[in-house]
C-alpha cells in the first residue's frame, strides 16, 4: 500500500479515531504515560518540539500539558486528522503549529529538543524507515531526544505470528472485527522489529538508542543526540 493510500484511510478514520484507537492497541493511554516520563526535560523547559504523524493531537496535547513553555509542531499527511487536532488543542493558542506533510519526503523543519511519534513510521518500508532517522538526527538539536511508540514485529517469525495472535484477541475482546483489521494491517502496515531499528537508530549518529517498554507487537523506543 502506497503513502496516498495511508493518508486516504486516515482521512475516513479521523472523526472517530480517538475512541477507536484504545480498543485497538493494547496498553495505549498507559504508553502515553510512560512517554511523558521519559522526556528529561524541566517541566518550565522552553522546549521546541515535533510530533511526526501527530493524527488527532494526542502525543502533543500531554507534551503542551506537561511543559507550559513548549511549543509543538503537529505533522501529518492527512488533512481531517489535523483538523480534529486544531479543534481539539484549541486551548494551546500558538503554542501548536500544524503543518500537512509526508515525513517520507517533505520537509519538518529543525531544531527540535524533542520528537515524538506514535504508530506512524511503521508506514514506511525498512529503507523509508533508515532514511527518517537519518533526517531525524539532523533535525534534533544537541541534548535532544526522539521517542517512538509504533507497532513493531518479533524477533523471529514464529513471535511475531504469536504476539499477533494475542493482539487479535486483545482487539476481538474490545468488540472489534479482528479479523477486519487485521487484514487493513496485512495490506497497510510494514512494521519492522525494534532490534532492527534501535540499531539503525544508532547507525544515524544517535547515542543510547533502546527500547523503553515492550508488549506483544508494540513497543516504545528511542534514542538520544548527544
Ligand atoms: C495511527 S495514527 C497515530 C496518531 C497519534 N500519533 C497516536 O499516537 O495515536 C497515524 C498517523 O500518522 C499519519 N501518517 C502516516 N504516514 C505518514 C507520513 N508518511 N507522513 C505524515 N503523516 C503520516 C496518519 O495520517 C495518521 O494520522
């Protein structure tokens, strides 16, 4: 499935994605909390910070919470996801910026003390996925830090079919069509593992790059510019 494809999905899913995401994806307000925590910066820090495949808001919206001072770009590919973002974040005045865009190939400006991403880069193939990081590390200012949460695969095989195992029942268990989205997953995402990609984030230039938490298929991971 090409990029078009992704982004017109999401276009349809944008009016219902935030009651729909948390019956998708196991443990997924827990993970935001855990992000939160994970960022080193002073609550009164003037952070400048990017939230790639921002969707609906809800990675920057704990971020403008949590640190006063930050401002935030929101960047996504699919128009409606970002303008249920600027209906939602309406509060944060100027402190959001949105901006439309595809992370594979357009530009998401620099400077960044922190990037965010959540469930968006396993839409890139693993070469799409090394040159993101690549851009990446050119983007985070000295002392900064990404962190990912996304869907990712086992090590081998055999747990990958065993995690996606648990992962349709989590989602049938929720009342959802498992077997509907599993084949939207099938043909829409590419997930890679995370050993995979801590690796090609330290090959980018990043230092302490490391998988934070893990569950099944999900994972949040980053890494630090030092
Ligand atoms: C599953 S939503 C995740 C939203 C939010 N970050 C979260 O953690 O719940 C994925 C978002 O990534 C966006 N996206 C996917 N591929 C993209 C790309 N190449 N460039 C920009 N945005 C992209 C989609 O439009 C969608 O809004």
């Amino acid at each position: 499935m090409n990029l078009d494809a992704v982004r017109q999905q999401f276009e349809q899913r944008a009016f219902d994605y935030d009651g729909l995401i948390p019956r998708l994806i196991p443990h997924y307000r827990e993970q935001q909390d855990l992000i939160l925590q994970l960022i080193p910066f002073e609550t009164n820090a003037n952070i400048k910070v990017l939230d790639l495949g921002a969707g609906t808001g809800i990675l920057s919206a704990l971020i403008l919470q949590a640190f006063p001072q930050a401002k935030v770009l929101a960047f996504d590919i699919a128009q409606n996801m970002l303008k249920i973002c600027q209906t939602n974040l309406s509060a944060f005045g100027k402190r959001l910026r949105l901006q439309q865009g595809n992370f594979a190939e357009d530009d998401f400006g620099s400077g960044y003390d922190l990037v965010v991403s959540g469930l968006a880069i396993h839409h890139l193939d693993s070469a799409g996925k090394q040159h993101l990081f690549h851009q990446l590390f050119q983007s985070i200012n000295p002392e900064g830090i990404l962190l990912i949460r996304d869907i990712v695969t086992g090590a081998t095989p055999k747990l990958t079919e065993q995690y996606e195992k648990l992962w349709r029942q989590y989602m049938k268990v929720n009342g959802e069509d498992d077997t509907a989205w599993f084949q939207n997953y099938l043909k829409e995402d590419i997930p890679s593992s995370v050993e995979e990609q801590t690796k090609w984030l330290a090959e980018a230039g990043f230092a302490d790059a490391g998988c934070h938490w893990r569950y099944l298929n999900f994972a949040i991971f980053g890494a630090v510019k030092s």
